[in-house]
C-alpha cells in the first residue's frame, strides 16, 4: 500500500510543478495582453466574446453568454457594445426572429486574428529555448491534452 501512496504522491507533486510552471507562463503574458486591450479600448469580456464568436460564429448570443461564463443581461451589453463599434453582426435566426445569431464582421475578424497573432508570437517566442526534440515531445503531450478536452472526442 505504501507503494501506491509514494506514486500518487510523486503524481501530485508532478501535477503540482506543471501548475505552477503552467501559470507562471500565463502570467508572464497578462500584462502584454492586458496593455493590448487596454490600448484597443475593449474589455476582457469583448475579447472573449469576440474569441468565442471567432471559434464559433452563428451562435445566439444566450449560448455565448454561458460558454464564455457571463450572465445573458450581460453579454446582451456586450454584443451590443461590439457591434456598435462594427465588430460584431447579429442576423436573425431563420426560424425563430427573435434570436439573434453572431458572427464577426471583417473588421472584427481582423482584431481577433491581431491579438491572437501577437499572443502566439509571445508563445512561439519562449518555445525558442526548446530543442527540436523536446518541442516535439511537447507538441504531442500538448495534442494529448487537447484530444482529452474536445468535444466529441
């Protein structure tokens, strides 16, 4: 018994470094990112909003409201906000007009593909100091991951 115990133990502290080490790569990127937003004048809930409707478009804005975490009320502002600024276009459903389904508008799109685009590079930027090995083993423990968290995989 003691056996399983010292694997389970050596298995959270593992899980307990990747957290760590997970984080403190967030939170090297926060303040780029918070400085982006801050000089585009839109607001952490937009962006996900604008990310969400990027990775899903034709969504209603109430199941964009619960995928990204916001009270519809909320996310009602939200889209509205964004699409005054012409980042957002809300068409109605075909069978039923008063929903209203999203999408980006050209000018939307770009933002995301923007920010996105910087955010990556940040990324790729501390990936330099992998080897081609080790980036590989990554790649794949990372599409591990991944797969575990797909729908419908």
């Amino acid at each position: 018994m003691g056996g399983y115990g010292s694997m389970d133990d050596s298995r959270a502290a593992l899980t307990a470094r990747v957290t760590a080490l997970q984080r403190e790569l967030v939170m090297s990127q926060m303040r780029p990112q918070s400085e982006s937003l801050f000089s585009s004048g839109i607001t952490v809930a937009q962006l996900h909003t604008l990310l969400y409707v990027h990775a899903v478009p034709g969504r209603p804005t109430a199941e964009v409201a619960e995928a990204v975490g916001m009270k519809p009320n909320i996310a009602t502002g939200v889209v509205q906000r964004l699409a005054a600024r012409g980042w957002l276009a809300r068409t109605p459903d075909a069978h039923d007009g008063r929903v209203r389904r999203l999408a980006l508008t050209p000018e939307g799109a770009a933002f995301v593909e923007s920010v996105a685009g910087a955010a990556e590079q940040q990324f790729v930027d501390h990936l330099d100091v992998l080897s081609e090995d080790q980036l590989a083993q990554l790649a794949d423990m990372l599409a591990t991951i991944a797969a575990s968290i797909r729908p419908g995989d």
